[in-house]
C-alpha cells in the first residue's frame, strides 16, 4: 500500500508538504496541492483513519458537500444540517461543487463532474472529519460516489444503493396524495396534472400518490390529462393551454414555477383561480404569496430533512445503527387562496 513517502518522491516534494496538504495545513502553491491529490488517486492513497481517530478521538467535525449552494433547495438543508450540529456540539465544514453552475443538468454524465465528487471527498478525508453528508441538488440515485469511503456517510435529498449509507428524502408520493385530496374537496371533478419532466423521481413519485388518490375515490386516471413540462414556468404556460382546452377545472401543478406559467396563462384569457378552476402548486417557493389569488402549495420541509440527516450521522458516530436505509420527511400543505370552495362555488 503506498505511504506518504510514494507520494513525495511521485511529486518531488518534502513529505512535510504532502502531510501538510492532506491534513488542510500549509501555504503550498495551488499546482502543488493538485500535484499531490493527483499522485494520492493514482497510487490510492488511504490514510489509517482508524489510528488518527484513537490518536486525536473524533474532532467532533462534520463535512458537508453540497452539490450546488445557489440551488433553491440546498441553503435550507445546510440550515437544518447546521442547527442539529449546533445543538449536539458539532461544527461543520461546507464544500460547494457547484455542480450546476458548471455543468448545467449535464452534471449526471460528465466525467469531470464525478472527478469533481471524488475530489471532495478526498479533501474532506484530508480534513479529518468525522463523517460526510451529501446533499443532492434534486431526488436520485447516485452514481458519483465512491463504494467504500472510510467513515460514516448520509445522503441528503438523494440516496446510493449503498445499505451502509442512509438517506433523508421528500415523501413526494405522499405529498402528491395528500395535494390530490385537497383538490377533491373543491367542486371541481375534471382533475389534470401540469408534471415535471418524465425521468424525475420528483415526477415519478408525485403521479403515483396523485394516482392513489384518485383510485380510493373512484375517479379513473386519464393519461390524456397529464400534461409534462420541464419544471421551468413557460411549460406551466403551455400545460394550462393544453389542460384547460381539454375542460379541466382542478390542476395540480408539481411545481410553483409551473403554476406561475399556468397563472399567466388563466390572467391572459380571463379565468379567475380559486373562482373558475382550482390550483394547487407543490415546493411552497417564497413568490408563491405573490400570486393573486395566493397560491396554495405543499411545502418542502427542507430544514427538516438537513436536521435529520444530521441526527442519522450523530447515530453513527455514536456507533448506533440507522434502523432505515430511506428516511423520509412529510410534505406540509399550506392552505391559501386558489382553490375553490363548495361554499365559493355556490356564491358565485
């Protein structure tokens, strides 16, 4: 197994320097620094965590790897990931990949983007922390972590088929059904779907509580009534088009972006939402509250699910098993103004 002596004399630098770089210590030049994480994946490097653990016990560190900060969901993880850590007397070390700044939704396939994984996670063992959590920019399964890492890893908004680490996702399925019900209770029976794009878990998750709802109610699923968009607020626009020609008065949109395409839309053709048809969006997004009616939606509990990611690596560190290899958060609703009421219905 190569030693830090092999990594030296690879990059012809003092061993003092490469102990320095894996331990985050130093003023070595960037090109250095590179010149040795390159020299530690060539000649797979690992470092005897296990000794510097009984040497130093757990420095009572986290990292946490965020794919890319400036997507909507991940500060609220990192918050909720954060104040757990605060109050069990943790600190945390972010690392932002900006994965998609970079690589726009390509960041799945390039194989810069799994060299950019591997490399950060390399660095956080560098650091010596105690243990990972990766927080995904949407619901997946990932391919860009390694199969063995040597401390204790949790998924967070994404999950690996790896059973040693635990994931904390959105029930999306059961948010979706409880979003479906709600609709029901308005006078409204022509149910249709603005979704998302058809290979999202997001998507996948979010028809199939939709689907259940309608089937304890005894109302047949009509494929002709899904309309599938792109996330993004001009499918919202085309998706009311393509529901409301087709008598649809109850949507379903498996996002507030789309329901803001969908709003334009109704205001361009003169239908009022909450008194000719009923809406209800799904992420609960801050401009939700700017829509006229207001727009109900089922909310991400995203702070949650980042403070219950960092209690299953508390678990682990403790040495305690996580009993669940899926953890799940449940999606509130969040009652407001666009969808009709039977007593609505009766006054206009």
């Amino acid at each position: 197994m190569a030693g830090i002596k092999d990594i030296a004399k690879q990059c012809n630098v003092s061993i003092g320097t490469v102990s320095n770089i894996l331990n985050g210590k130093g003023k070595a030049s960037d090109a250095t620094r590179q010149l040795v994480m390159e020299a530690v994946r060539e000649l797979n490097y690992k470092p005897n965590y296990m000794a510097k653990n009984l040497k130093q016990r757990q420095r009572r560190t986290i990292g946490v790897i965020t794919e890319d900060l400036t997507v909507f969901t991940s500060p609220e993880i990192v918050d909720g990931i954060n104040a757990c850590c605060e109050e069990n007397q943790y600190q945390i070390i972010l690392g932002n990949l900006r994965l998609y700044k970079k690589y726009k939704m390509l960041y799945d396939t390039s194989e810069d983007c799994l060299q950019t994984v591997s490399d950060e996670i390399s660095e956080m063992l560098a650091k010596l922390v105690d243990g990972i959590i990766y927080i995904g920019n949407h619901e997946r399964e990932l391919n860009c972590i390694p199969k063995e890492i040597p401390i204790p890893f949790v998924c967070a908004y994404c999950f690996t088929n790896n059973p040693s680490m635990p994931s904390v996702v959105v029930n999306d399925e059961k948010g979706s059904y409880d979003a479906t019900l709600e609709l029901l209770k308005s006078p409204g029976r022509n149910l249709g779907v603005i979704a998302g794009a058809p290979d999202s878990f997001h998507m996948q998750a979010r028809l199939k509580g939709y689907q259940k709802a309608l089937y304890e109610n005894n109302i047949p699923f009509n494929p002709d009534l899904v309309y599938y968009g792109d996330w993004e607020r001009q499918s919202g626009y085309e998706g009311a088009r393509f529901l409301l020609s087709r008598g649809v008065d109850t949507i379903l949109s498996m996002n507030d972006m789309m329901a803001g395409g969908l709003y334009e839309y109704a205001d361009d053709h003169g239908i009022r939402i909450g008194t000719d048809i009923s809406v209800i969006g799904f992420d609960n997004r801050d401009f939700s509250v700017w829509f006229r009616p207001k727009l109900t939606s089922m909310g991400l509990p995203l702070h949650q699910l980042g403070y219950r990611a960092a209690e299953l690596m508390i678990t682990l560190l403790r040495g305690d098993k996580v009993p669940e290899h899926m953890n799940y958060v449940e999606c509130p609703i969040i009652l407001r103004d666009s969808i009709l009421t039977a007593q609505g219905a009766n006054e206009c």
